[in-house]
C-alpha cells in the first residue's frame, strides 16, 4: 500500500522550469535515495512534499496515517538553550503530561476530598504517560545525541557555542526521535564524521518507516537505500536497487535507447533509399510505392526517441609538471597541543612517489590542524616533518578560503597564470562549467559548489606533484566527485587527501592513515580493507577481553574459595577458644567454692578477675563467630 502518491508535480521559479511531470509512489519499507545534478530539483522537490513550495501542477496524496519528517533548514533560534533541551521539544506532548502528572501528584498529597476522582485521573494518564514513551524519552534522546558523536559536556553546552556540523546533528536528531513513518533526508551526512555516519546508517536500518534521502555519498547511498529516484533534465526516472545498482541500470537503459536510436535512424535511411530509387523510375506504380514508403518512415519518426543530452560535466585530469624523489613525505612523533589541550601525539607517516594515502578520524582529532602543520600555517609541538626532493605542494582548502573575494572567476585564474592568453583561460574555466558570461561572476557570490570548481581548477593548473586535499568532495554533487574520482585516479604524483568520502576512498585508497589523540595508525589498502582490518582488530580486542574477564573471573572464584576456607578454618578456631573459655570460666568458679580460697580476700579478687577476662574474651569471640557466621552464609550463596 502507497503511504504517499505524487502525480505530475511542476514547479516554476519565474520562467525557469525546474521539474515537471514529477510521478511516483513511495510504498511502505521503502528505502529511496533521490540523485542528481546540483540544481536539478532534488531539495525543491522536497520542499513541495513538505508544503514549504506550493506546486504549479499536479498533486500529491500522503495515505491517511502518514506522517513526514523534513529536515529543516535551521535549528533553533534560541542559542542559549542547551542542545538536549532543544531536542527534547520534539516529546514537548510528553513534557506536558509529565507536568501535569506532577501537579497531579502535588494535589493528591495535600489529600482533597475529591482524592479518588484525582488518583482516577492520574493513574490514566499515567498509563498513557508511560505507552506513549514517556519513561524512556529522556534516555533515546540522550542516546541519539551520543550516537552522532556528542560528548556529555556538549549536552549540556547552549547551542550558540556548538559548532556548524554539531548544529546540524541536532536537527537530525530531532527529526530522527520524531514520531514520523516517512522521513525526507537532505544531505544528513554533511558535516558528519565517519564514525556518525555509520550510527545513521545503522539507525537507517532499523527504522521501521519509509524514508527518501537526498546525498552525495554514494557508500552511504549503497548502504541505506532500495530504489533510487533521479531527477535529470527535469523529470524523475525510477530504478531498482541502491546507487551502484543504479549506474548499471542507467547505463544499460542509456546503451538500449541508442541502440533503438541508431537502429530506427538506419531503417529510415534505407527506406529513403528505397524512395529515391523508385523517384528515378518515374511511373505511376512507384509513386504509390514512395507513398507507402513515406509513411512507414513517418511512422518510425513517430517513435523515434532520442537519448536526452546527459547534464554537463566537468572532465578534467591532473598532471603533475616534474618527477619528485621516491620519499616525498615524512613525519616522526608529530605533537599539537593548544595550552592545556592536547589535539594529538605520536603522529607518524611515511608517504612514497605514486601512493594515494587518506587520514581518517572523527571530527575534532586534528585531521585539518594536522595538514596545516605541513603547510607551515601551524607550529607543531614536538617531532618533526620533511618533504621529499622536488616536491611541489598543491593544496586543496576545505573551508575554501583560498579565494580573493574581491576578483571576477576569471580574473583569479588569471592573475596565477598571466602567460595564459584569454582563450586558454576560458577554455580552463568551460571545463569547469564556466562558461559565456559565468566567466565574470565575483567570486563572492558564487555557491559552494562553484567555489569548489574555482579551486579545483586553480590546483590543476598548478601541476604540483603532491596534492594534499582536505575533503574535496564536500559540496561538490554525485558528477562532479565521480569527475574528481577519474582525475584522480589517473594523477601521476601523490596523493595525501583527509576525507569521509568513503566511496572515494575506496576507489582510490592505497594505505589508511586513522588519526586519533594517541596517534597514527596505518592500515593497508582501500576502505573496505580498512573496516576489515578493523573489525579483526575488535574482533581479537573482545577475545582478549573475555578471555581476561574469564581469567579474572576464575582468579576471583579461587580467590573467593581460598577465603572461605580460611574464613571456615577461623569459625571453627572461635568455636574452639569459646569451648575453653567456657571450661576455664568453669574451673574458676568452682575454684571459688573452696572455703581456703574464699576467705583469701587477696585469692577471691585475684580469681575474680581471672573470670572476668575470660568472659570478656569469650564474648568478643562469640561476636567474631556471629560475623564469620554471616559472612559465610552471604558468600556461600554468591559461590552457588
């Protein structure tokens, strides 16, 4: 059954159509990733079904219990509240009644005279208090904070102090502790480190509703998703399966309409063939001929469909100008500290001509801080670092600050390549989707994505030989990281990128540096070795830690026995000293009996005396039995 039903959806911005003749149906369990060019309409299309846009045509239907989940684009005005008081206002139903059970609680103390209608009262709403989630709304909140890599200190901090991608973890989950059957995901990975995209994506998994997700990460996408929507040139193409699925089927779907294409194209040429012979005869038979002719080749012109344009794309290599030395990069025992902050230590790296190496971690370890101690921007605390022979250093900034805001597009490659002439820059900049007039845009005004092909540009013609990239794929869409994955791949110098690209380390990944406060720790091969690695890793740690529990275990049961028989062997020495206390208390007294001693004041006293130690030591004995008594019995239970 279709919990929603989108039928022939256009929207308008002006004269600009951005989608039209937009159809589909989401079912229960579905697992859809939405992908496409930047601009192409993914986030409008999500804004229609949000009820943010309001659609030029067509309609949509959500089932009647559906409820959909939109990541909104700003959190929280508020910037002193704290962040787990901020999520918490997606229970705010719960809040109110957990209120009004206290105010509840406060009347039924105070004992009315209308106790029992108030207790009535209570214990429904206490029921439904604690159906609704009520008792564990605090702990899932708590949890999901913890899950995307918030601290107990961050918590609790007010939002204004919390950086950008924190920011957007609260929105995420907000949207994800929500009572909605069918969420709309735009970018949830942005921002998010690593280790926070595999909660998600375990979280994804496990959610029991419907979701549509918009994402550039495509390991992500293969992950999480079932189906794939694409919206190109427009209109939404549906297909089976997640995004690496997707492309074959794509490209299978494309390969099948050319060939029906090239085919009906060849048909028709010989049909015109046909025609223009019979022309020739020149007698009336052929005429009808060339009629019937004409009219089979307008019937396959009828159905002749061309394969549409593919969007356009950025195509683009790097080379690098000259050979460096085969050690191109070395770092031994690398240290930052900020005053009392310790960022890392023991960072270690050995990085040869020809390696594409990438340094993982979560976000905070100092992956950024560490690449800037390359650059020479920052100062470390401790080790040292060295370049290799003629190595030239391209960089790849991730905050994109590199730009001169003040400059046109062309202008700022320009200035770096003054030798080039006017048509070899805007030949440069066409390969980068600058074209016509896009040419002189300030660079102020240009989003994201276009600042990102600004500097991609910048550091293709610089020809370095190491290029050191801090996340190159962030605002860049699905085409242009799969261009940048190609130019990469065939780069003829080194690579040393920081990335949670996943799919881009897969693909290119020779060695794995993880990064973390203790260190560097180096993993052979692509991401997935990596989590292979990693997973034996955890695997033998868990092995090693029962083994150790089992061995503590068994070292604490003997231990335990060891004191039980040397509690039992002190039960029965108690038993034995109170025996003869009681005996020589015995003797004593009978001792007393002899009128010889009685009339001794000096014997009697003397004896006396003798008696009362012994008492005194028989009951410090009897209160010694009496704990070992206990003891015994408590921990003869536990052993059992």
């Amino acid at each position: 059954m279709a919990i929603l039903t989108v039928n022939n959806i256009k929207k308008m911005f002006g004269t600009d159509t951005i989608i039209e003749n937009i159809s589909f149906e989401v079912q229960k369990g579905d697992r859809i990733g939405l992908v496409g060019i930047n601009g192409s309409g993914k986030t409008t299309l999500f804004k229609v079904l949000n009820g943010e846009y309001s659609a030029d045509e067509g309609s949509f239907t959500p089932a009647r219990d559906t409820s959909v989940g939109y990541m909104e684009q700003h959190v929280c005005r508020d910037m002193e509240k704290p962040a787990f008081d901020e999520v918490m206002t997606v229970f705010e139903p719960l809040l109110k009644m957990e209120a009004e059970l206290e105010r509840l609680n406060a009347e039924i103390a105070a004992v009315p005279d209308d106790i029992d209608a108030l207790i009535l009262k209570q214990t429904e709403l206490n029921d439904r208090f604690i159906a609704d989630g009520g008792l564990t709304c605090r702990s899932r909140a708590r949890s999901t904070l913890i899950g995307l890599g918030f601290q107990p200190e961050q918590i609790a901090a007010p939002i204004g102090v919390l950086s950008g991608g924190q920011k957007a973890k609260i929105q995420l989950a907000k949207m994800l502790l929500g009572e909605s059957n069918l969420l709309l995901l735009d970018e949830p990975t942005n921002h998010l480190d690593i280790p926070s995209v595999e909660w998600l994506e375990d979280f994804l998994k496990s959610y029991g509703g419907s979701y549509i997700v918009i994402s550039h990460d495509r390991y992500f996408l293969d992950a999480v998703t079932n189906c794939t929507f694409e919206i190109e040139n427009t209109h939404l193409t549906e297909y089976k399966g997640n995004y690496t699925k997707f492309l074959h089927l794509k490209e299978e779907k494309r390969l099948a309409m050319q060939r029906v294409y090239d085919n009906t194209q060849r048909e028709i040429k010989r049909i015109e063939g046909i025609i223009e012979q019979q022309k020739r005869f020149n007698q009336e038979r052929n005429y009808v001929t060339i009629a019937s002719k004409q009219k089979s080749i307008d019937r396959l012109e009828a159905t002749l469909q061309k394969p549409e344009d593919e969007p356009d794309s950025i195509r683009f290599q790097f080379k690098a100008s000259q050979r460096g030395g085969n050690d191109v990069l070395m770092a031994d025992e690398l240290a930052l500290r900020f005053g009392e902050n310790q960022l890392f230590k023991n960072v270690n790296l050995d990085i040869k001509r020809g390696e594409k190496v990438f340094l993982i971690g979560p976000n905070g370890c100092g992956k950024t801080s560490l690449l800037k101690i390359l650059l020479g921007v920052y100062q470390q605390t401790f080790g040292d670092y060295r370049f290799g022979a003629n190595i030239d250093v391209g960089y790849y900034d991730q905050a994109q600050g590199n730009l001169d805001e003040s400059k046109t597009v062309i202008d700022e490659i320009w200035d770096l390549h003054p030798y080039m002439n006017q048509t070899q820059v805007r030949s440069a900049l066409a390969v980068f989707l600058f074209r016509g007039e896009d040419v002189y845009k300030p660079v102020k005004g240009l989003s994201g994505g276009e600042r990102a092909r600004v500097l991609l540009l910048k550091l293709m013609l610089s020809k370095a030989n190491l290029l050191i990239l801090d996340e190159p794929t962030n605002h860049l869409d699905i085409g242009s990281c799969e261009a940048l994955e190609n130019a990469l791949m065939g780069y003829d110098g080194t690579l040393f990128v920081v990335s949670h690209d996943r799919y881009l380390i897969n693909k290119l990944a020779d060695k794995i540096y993880y990064l973390d406060p203790t260190g560097t720790t180096l993993y052979l091969g692509n991401y997935d070795t990596y989590l292979e690695s990693r997973q034996k890793t955890e695997a033998a740690t868990a092995v090693v830690q029962e083994n150790t529990a089992r061995a503590n275990a068994y070292k604490q049961k003997k231990e335990r026995a060891a004191e039980i028989r040397k509690k039992k062997a002190a039960l029965a020495r108690c038993e034995r000293e109170v025996e003869a206390a009681e005996l020589e208390i015995e003797a004593l007294n009978e001792k007393l009996l002899d009128p010889a001693v009685a009339s001794n004041y000096e014997q009697t006293l003397e004896i006396t005396n003798q008696i009362a130690a012994c008492k005194e030591r028989s009951d410090a004995l009897m209160n010694e039995w009496t704990a070992l008594n206990i003891w015994l019995e408590e921990n003869s239970e536990n052993e059992s």
